[in-house]
C-alpha cells in the first residue's frame, strides 16, 4: 500500500515536472517563432467605456532583431495635439541581467527623455495595455505549468497558469498570475488573463483577428478588457509588413528626435499614405 | 479633421513622392490676476503645423498670428505694453532639412534644447526666451527660434555630433514695464543683430547604460549688462562667453538619475556702479525621477558659483532652485494633471506654486487650466511677482 502511495505520488511530482518543462516549451516555441527579421505596421490604439471612445491614437510600429536584442519604436501620427511622441524601447535577450532601455521624446519639450524600465505598470497611452503587455513573451520570469487543454473559437489551445517566479517581476508587471491560451499548431496567444494580489481576474486579454501576413501569422485585432474599470481598449494593425529591411538607424534616438515621418515608412513600404 | 494631403509625383515603384501635412488650429484664452482681480489676457490666436517632404528635402513651419483684446482701451496696461503684445506673429520654427549620407542638415529658423533638465537651463544656451508671461508655461512655450545652421553628423556606433551655427545674436525679450510682468529688468532691451554669429557643439554617445553628452558653445549673453551714456540714458550691451558643460541621464532601479554641469568662461555682469566684471562661473544640476505606475514624480536642485564674486556685484552670489513636480493622466488620458513647485532659495526667497490641468473630450478639443501661485520676498527674483497670482484658461480646437 505504502509502495503503492509512493509510487502515486512519484508520478504527479514527476508529471508536474514534465507539464512544468512542457509548458516552458511551448512558451518557448511562442517567444522564438518565426515573425521575420523587422515588422511594421500602422496602428489604431482605441481606449472605450462601454461605448464611448476616450481615447484614440494612431502610430507606426516598427520592429527589429538587431543581434540577440528587439528594438521597438512607436512613433505617434494622431490626434494633432500628441504627433510625434515616440519611444523607443531596447529589450535584451531573456536570461540576460541587463534591464531593459526605454527613451521618450516630447516634440513640446524637443528633448529625448530616458525612463526607468523597472516599473512597465502603467498605461501605455492611457489605455488598457500596460508598458509590460508590449514586451515580447518572457519565459524565465514566470513558473508556468499547462493546466489543461481547450478549444477557443474552435482552435485548439494549451491552457498554461503563470506565476511570478520573484517579487521583482510583480513589481515591474504588476500582475500575481497569467492564465494564457497557447494556439498549439500556429504557436500564437489568442487569450490571457490577468490577475491581482488577491486572486481576482482584473484584465482580459482577447485575440480578435489573426491573418497570414507574408506567410507569418500576425496578430491584426486584439482587445485588453479592464472588468474593474469597465474600459476596454482595441490594437488594430493596419498594413503589417515584414522583413522590408528596417535600418538599424531607425532604431536611435537621434532618430527620434528627427521624428519618423511619413516618408520614412512610405520609402519602407511603397505605401504612401498612412 | 487632419490635413493630410497627398501628391504622387511620380509612380510607387520610383518612390518619388511629395507630401504635405497642414494642421491648423484656433485658441483662444483668458488670464485674471486673482491678487488684484483684473482680466490680464483675452487672446484669440490662429496657429498652424506644415510639414512638406519630398525624397531629399523637407520644410517645417509652425506659427501663429495672436490679438489680446486685453489691452483695447485698458488703463492699466501701458501704451508700450499694448504695442509689444497686442497683436503678434511669431515663427515658433521654420526650416528646410535634409539628409546626406548620415549628416542631417537643416537651415531656418529652429529651437535647440540642450541638456536634460526639466524647465530650468544649465548647459541650454542656444535659444533666448520670451518673458511675456514670466516663467508660468513650460520653458519650450516661450523659447524664441534662432535663424541658425545645424548639422547633425551620425556615426554607425550611434554616437552623434551636432554642430550649429547661429546668423543673429538675439536677446532674451522681457515686458515693458506696466505689462502683466512688467517690471526692471531690462525694460526695452531687446537686440537683435545679422552677422553676430555664435557657435555651438554637442556630441553625445551611449557608455556603461548611460546617455553622456559633451557641450561646447561660444556666443552672446542672453541678458545684458547694462551701462549708462553721459547723458545717463541706459545703454544694454550683449557681451561674449565661452561654455564648456556636460550632461548625462541613467536609470537606476526605478529612478532616473539626471545632471548637467558647465563652466562659463568670461562672464559679464554689472558691478553696484554699472562697470563690467568679468568672472567664471561654474552651474550644476542634479535630477531624480520616479515612476510608480502611472505617476511620473521629479525633483532637482540646480546652483551657481561665481568665481570672485563681489558683494557689490548687482546679480547674488548664488541662486540654489529645488523643484518638485508630480503628474498623471486619468480616464485614458483625458484629463492629465501636473502640479509643481519651485523655490529659489536667495534674497528672502521666493516660491512659485504651479497646478496645470489639461482635458481632452474628444480628438478636436483641448481645454486647459492653469493656475499659479507666487510668494516671497520682493527682492527674490519670483517673490518680485508676488502680486501676479493668476488663472489662465484655454481651449483648442483642432481643424
């Protein structure tokens, strides 16, 4: 009975482990698949209170691997009174100690402004999607085991729960526990669910639309639900493009200073009109 | 509704394309005295962006034409008041740039900020600043464009070197007396001269997760020292110096660290009997921002010291200013609220106590509400303008 016991209870921690490294590796599989050596996109950013809208901007993303490090700017084109507030944001490779680098630049102030990277809590643009949520997926900072299978919408999903691994990543996401739906063939999060410090569900993240892009799957609709605050916010991507042959320089703070017009992404995209 | 316009000249394939981008917009506002209880503004002002880019040159302006019925049959302005700030057009900026194999060129009238500072100036020498409403905007709202050349040369580690060449030696513009700030300083001083040319050299680089740059400027003091004729009528002078100054910023834990630090060589100012004395003068500054979610909080200190200084010299031996400042947006941004404070620790002292509150409706509307509080001794330089307590409304619209 005892070896029987024992036997039952070597079996789940050894089943827990292999969900633990299971649920690593697919993750894993989401953080490196295939989505290009660049990316750009236009973008409508949309905040909404039941129905009526509070807040929309529209920017151009762009995106770079330049070694082992993702570069990312996002350059606002409206409304008139916010053009040309950008950022630029310099993500190392996970398992590296280097914090991530942030820069703003203020057109009303003409000047480049470094910002902490170690708290990503707060709105990006006053909407529902923090700094943290536009970060590329992070392995290591989290325990994440696979919880169950699912169908969403008629794709089939890992369901993956996620827990801080230190106080210091609470702190920087401001987030106790993810619960993430993981596409199993295309390797893509079509859901995730955000809770607080006292285990409630505060924020919902839904995929709206997934498109082939150039033969890249590519998230084109999402929506973060805020369900305390009765908001919800809406990224739409407009004329995603990859691989273009974005230029390092792009990436620079002189360049943003410089301001990325509208003719530096028709001259990526022989599109002429944002 | 924006403005975007735009002309193919030629088909995608080329890439030769032109654009132009025009967004105008209509303010208008009102400022009240709430010391003295009187209207101190009533402005309608009609202001415009245009960008217009083709494959190798673009042109940017940004400008408005303003009229303050304040002063229409108002006893309390004078006439010289009504004559500086009745009806104004000013060039916020307008020039051509380019680009030739990393070197980014521009040409025109254009403001340059240098250093890392918020609102106070150590190493920001270039542009003058226009006092009409004294220090109560942000410093960017009152810096006057220079007609300069600046060539901002790019190497492929990213490090950057600026190098820019002012064509007219302009002044700092201050009210003329009985103006809402109306007051002695250099009542009536304005200069500006073709041909007085300064010189100015940033290089900035990226060492040890540390933005670092190195400063260089030769030119004209942005204040005068002032002299008298024979017939004792007062003549103002712009005298030469030399700076050298640094800066850097660097993130520590969820700080940012920020300071700039300068010495000016060949100083000029004013002894008790209107002679000149040259001095060097060393000013530094220390900064430190905090972000906790979505609030942004800063303090910073900044001082001066002049070598040699004198008691009988007309500017005080230093001039320590600490400043605090919070803000935050509520309700996606809509409303965005700031408040600060400042205190220039010397001859009594003096604070300047600052709430500015924006509200956006909608994508056309922009509202905003400042208020502004002064005290302190009358012989500090923001306790002189103890009396000017002021509410300034605004709104935007947005074509």
């Amino acid at each position: 009975m005892k070896l029987t016991c024992f036997l039952a209870s070597m079996s789940i921690v050894f089943s827990a482990a292999t969900y633990a490294e299971d649920a690593d590796k697919i993750l894993q599989q989401v953080r490196d698949r295939n989505d290009g050596k660049d990316y750009l996109s236009t973008v409508t950013l949309r905040t909404l209170s039941e129905d009526s809208v509070l807040n929309q901007r529209q920017f151009y993303m762009l995106q770079k691997d330049i070694e082992k490090d993702e570069v990312m700017v996002l350059a606002i084109k409206a409304p008139a009174d916010v053009r040309d507030i950008s950022f630029l944001m310099r993500s190392f490779e996970e398992g590296t100690a280097q914090e991530d680098e942030q820069w703003m630049y203020l057109p009303a102030f003409r000047k480049v402004r470094r910002i902490s990277a170690t708290d990503k809590r707060g709105a990006f643009m006053g909407s529902e999607y923090s700094y943290y949520d536009l970060d590329k997926l992070r392995v290591t900072d989290f325990d994440s085991k696979v919880i169950k299978t699912d169908m969403l919408d008629g794709v089939e999903t890992y369901v993956i729960e996620r827990e801080p691994k230190s106080q210091d990543v609470i702190n920087k996401s401001g987030y106790y526990k993810l619960v993430t739906w993981v596409d199993k063939q295309r390797k893509l999060i079509l859901k995730q669910q955000y809770y607080d410090a006292k285990g409630i569900l505060f924020k919902q993240l839904d995929i709206d639309k997934v498109e082939k892009v150039q033969d890249i799957w590519t998230i084109t609709a999402s929506t973060m639900s805020n369900f305390v605050e009765n908001k919800k916010s809406t990224f739409l991507f407009h004329e995603t493009l990859y691989n273009q042959g974005v230029d390092d320089a792009i990436f620079r703070k002189s360049k943003l200073k410089r301001g990325i017009k509208d003719s530096d992404v028709a001259e990526l995209t022989k599109i002429s009109e944002l | 509704m924006r403005w975007l316009a735009l002309i193919v000249m030629g088909s995608a394939s080329t890439s030769s394309y032109a654009n132009l981008y025009i967004q105008p917009n209509l303010t208008t506002s009102f400022g009240y005295n709430v010391s003295e209880h009187y209207a101190t503004e009533q402005r309608v002002e009609l202001a415009t962006k245009l960008e217009f880019s083709t494959e190798n040159i673009d042109f940017t302006f940004d400008g408005r034409v303003e009229h303050d019925f304040v002063y229409n049959n108002n006893d309390r302005f004078s006439i010289d008041a009504q004559d500086q700030y009745e009806s104004r057009a000013i060039i916020e900026e307008a020039y051509i740039s380019g680009e030739i194999s990393n070197r980014f060129w521009s040409f025109g009238y254009q403001k340059v900020v240098w250093g890392e500072a918020d609102d106070l100036r150590v190493v920001d020498v270039i542009n003058p600043l226009d006092y009409k409403d004294f220090i109560f905007f942000d410093i960017d709202d009152y810096r006057l464009a220079v007609p300069m050349f600046k060539l901002d040369y790019e190497y492929e580690n990213g490090d950057t070197l600026n190098i820019i060449t002012t064509l007219q030696q302009l002044s700092n513009e201050y009210p003329a007396p009985r103006a809402e700030f109306g007051n002695n300083y250099y009542p009536n001083s304005e200069q500006t001269q073709w041909g007085k040319y300064e010189l100015g050299l940033r290089y900035s680089t990226f060492a040890l997760a540390t933005d670092v740059s190195l400063y260089a400027f030769h030119g004209y003091q942005d204040d005068p020292v002032v002299t008298l004729s024979p017939s004792e009528r007062t003549l103002y002078s712009y005298e030469k110096f030399s700076m050298l100054g640094t800066s850097l910023s660097k993130p520590i834990d969820a700080f940012v660290l920020r300071s700039e630090f300068a010495y000016f060589d060949n100083y000029t100012v004013n002894d008790s009997d209107l002679s000149f004395k040259n001095v060097n003068k060393l000013e530094a500054l220390i900064g430190l921002d905090y972000r906790y979610k979505d609030w942004t909080t800063t303090l910073q200190f900044t001082d001066r010291i002049l070598n040699g200084w004198q008691p009988s010299y007309l500017i005080p031996k230093s001039a320590p200013i600490y400043t605090a400042s919070a803000e935050r947006g509520f309700f996606a941004n809509q409303l965005y609220i700031r408040a600060a404070v400042s205190y220039l620790d010397n001859q009594g002292g003096g604070a300047l106590s600052q709430l500015k509150l924006t509200y956006k409706p909608n994508q056309q509307w922009v509202l905003k509400l400042n208020l502004d509080l002064i005290e302190g001794d009358q012989e500090n330089y923001l306790g002189a303008q103890q009396q000017r307590d002021r509410i300034w409304l605004a709104a935007t619209y947005y074509f």
